[in-house]
C-alpha cells in the first residue's frame, strides 16, 4: 500500500507579527496528517521572528534578507518536499479542512492546481459575513486563458490555492523583482497552460482585512504604475509559455481584461470628465483602495457612511436616496467602474432613474459616468436621455 502524498504549507511574512501565530496555528491544525509547514520570514523588523521560533521543531522556519514575496515564496518552495503546495499569506488563515479537501481533486495527474473561496474577516479574526470569490471556474481553461490572458478565469487571493509540484516545478522560480507583490497572479495566469483547474465550493480558508495590507498601504498611484508594470510582466511571462507550447497568443484582449489597464482606463476617462477640484461619486465597491483624493478630484464612496464605504445598497429605493442626498452635498458626477459595472443590471431601478434625470457624459469598458449638474427644467425629460440607457448598458 502506497504512502499517502505529503502537503507542504509554506507560509510567508513580512512585519506581521501579530497576525503571525493565527496562521501558524492554522497550518498546524490540519486534519490532514501528512502536512509539513514551512514559515518564511522576509527580513521583517517587528517581532516575526521571535514568534516562529516560539513553535521549535514544529514548524521548518526560514529567515532572509527582505526580497519581497515571490523571494520568500521561492525560498519555502525550495525547502518542502510535498507534492501539493499550499503558499499562505500571514494575515491570513487555512481552516482545518483545507489540505484533505484539497488533495483528492489532485488524484487527476493532469490538475496544475485546485482553488477555493475565502471567508473575509476583520482585523481582530472576526467574521464579516463575506466570502471573497464565491464564484470561481474550473476544468481545462488553457483556450480561455489563451484568449483573455490571466483574468481571463476567475480565481482567489494567494491563500485559496493549492498547487501541484509538477506545475511549480514548470514555472519557479518566480521572478522576484517583477513579482515582489502579488505573485499569485503570476501563477494563477500560468497555470491553466500546464493542466487543469479544480475547484472546492466551500471556503477553505479566511481572507484577513485590515488597516496594514501590504496590497493598499502604498499611495494609490504608486500601486497603480507597479500594477501596470507587474501586470506587463505577467502578460510577457504568458506569452513565452505560449510559445514555448507551440501555442500563438494574441495578447492585446489580455490588456483590455487587466485589472490594472482597466483601472488606469477608467482613471483616464475619470480626469477627462470631472474637473480638477471637483467631488465626484466613485462606484468601485471599495476595490481601488484610492482615498478620499483621486487625481486632484475629491472621491466619494458610495454607499457614503462617515466618509467610508458602507457596502451595496439593499434595493433601488435606498441606492436613489443616497445619490440624491450626495448630490445635494456637492457631488457632481457620478462614476460606474469596474469590478462595479454589474450595478447598472442589478440596481435597474437606479439605472433608470440616472438616464432619466442626468447625461450619461462617458460610457465605455471602463466605465460609465453621470453629469449630475443638471438644471431643473430638464429633470424628468425621459424622452430626451433616453438613448444615454443603452450606450451605458452595453458596458
């Protein structure tokens, strides 16, 4: 009888020391028994590494020069022997059952990896009653990445993926300097080429939101001009794999898709409209991570609570209510971006009632914008707006 194949859980840290302990123990807590645990410590200053020594012999620790997180994901990867590899952030956790779920969907020797959704939870562990990426596609997606490129499938954070060996083996090391954040977008755009995709419905694992994200901390339009450039990279990366299979990619639908390229556009269409000083809404569903200042324009979230975002209306009544009341508090415009386009269905009862009482001012891929300066002898001219309803509704 065979031995049953090892899991290695590699999890990397930079300066998070006090969420540390949680994703240790969580490692630590897997049903599965043939699971080792590698912590990588990127050169953090706080007290990271006192921390992962605490745990002794449980857990295999690394410590490095600070290199960024492909570095320190190159670094574990380079110490495990399992089969399966699990990368985790350190604000993040696994729960019990991730590595045995996990597993059997790798019985397919042709799986590259297998994903999960991820509960979202507070600074302090506590549930918010999201799960991150509830949707996520499965089986052979290689034509789908071909064509649209890495986002071209849905897949999660770093934390809700387990990878095959055999693929990693294929792939590492990442490039570290091109992928010093987020290098899970490098692996999730890669992996497709090489097998397929599993998929387990339930969550897997916590996604940890709070106030010291490496993703948000930096300036909104540094974060901006690293994600293009990363983004760049991760397309030239896709390319040569292509072409290393035989396979002749067009990459240009790959930038329309871009997380980044389609924020950049959207930036782009944003300045062209609202002038300079000016308040505008922004219905990003808090995912650009902007401030309250974009590009000299003073940005308000939508629903607007205390100067945060406050989440999805709960029907179209409330959405209109809380326009109007921006509106009559100095908003001027009001803008549709992505991943937020969906409103315009979902909320009809908003979408019309903006096509009827304001000028759609730019409709695109990117986004769709509403001029709110609108006199009051035009309000209520259905007829005269109508068409702006279907050059928005094509976004």
């Amino acid at each position: 009888m065979s031995e049953p194949p090892w899991a290695s859980i590699v999890i990397s840290s930079y300066n998070y020391g006090r969420f540390l302990p949680h994703a240790i123990e969580s490692a630590l807590g897997q049903s599965y028994a043939q699971t080792e645990v590698i912590v990588v410590d990127d050169g953090s200053t706080d007290d990271s590494w006192e921390v992962i020594a605490g745990y002794g012999g449980r857990v295999r620790a690394i410590r490095k020069d600070n290199g960024g997180q492909a570095s320190a994901l190159n670094a574990g990867y380079r110490a495990s022997r399992g089969e399966v590899v699990f990368f985790v952030d350190s604000d993040d956790l696994l729960l019990p059952t991730a590595v045995e779920q996990a597993l059997p969907l790798f019985g397919d020797l042709r799986t590259a990896k297998v994903h999960w959704p991820l509960l979202a939870v507070d600074d302090q562990g506590r549930g918010t009653g999201l799960v991150r990426n509830p949707v996520l596609h499965e089986g052979d997606l290689r034509g789908t990445v071909i064509r649209d490129g890495p986002y071209g499938y849905l897949w999660p954070d770093t934390t809700g993926n387990a990878w095959a060996r055999s693929f990693l083996e294929r792939v590492l090391p990442i490039p570290e300097e091109e992928f010093r954040t987020s290098p899970d977008l490098y692996l999730c755009g890669l992996a497709p080429l090489f097998g397929t995709i599993g998929r387990i419905p339930e969550p897997q694992g916590c996604w940890r939101a709070h106030s010291q994200n490496q993703s948000v901390r930096h300036a909104f339009a540094e974060r901006l001009r690293v994600g293009l450039r990363r983004e760049e990279h991760c397309f030239d990366a896709l390319s040569r794999c292509c072409q290393t299979l035989g396979l002749t990619p067009d990459p240009g639908p790959w930038r329309a898709n871009g997380w980044w390229h389609q924020i950049d556009r959207g930036l782009r269409g944003i300045t062209a409209i609202v002038p300079q000083g000016d308040a505008f809404i922004l219905v990003d569903q808090d995912s650009w991570g902007c401030g309250p200042v974009l590009a000299g324009r003073r940005r308000i979230p939508f629903l607007e609570r205390e100067g945060g975002d406050w989440g999805e209306p709960g029907d179209d009544a409330t959405a209109i209510a809380e326009l109007e009341r921006l509106r009559e508090a100095g908003a001027n415009f009001m803008v549709f971006v992505q991943p937020a386009l969906w409103w315009l269905d979902y909320y009809a009862g908003l979408h019309d009632y903006m096509c009827s009482n304001f000028r759609c001012a730019l409709a695109n891929d990117a986004l769709v914008a509403f001029d709110l300066r609108v006199s009051p002898e035009v309000r209520g001219q259905k007829s005269e707006v109508r068409s702006q309803k279907s050059e928005a509704a094509n976004c």
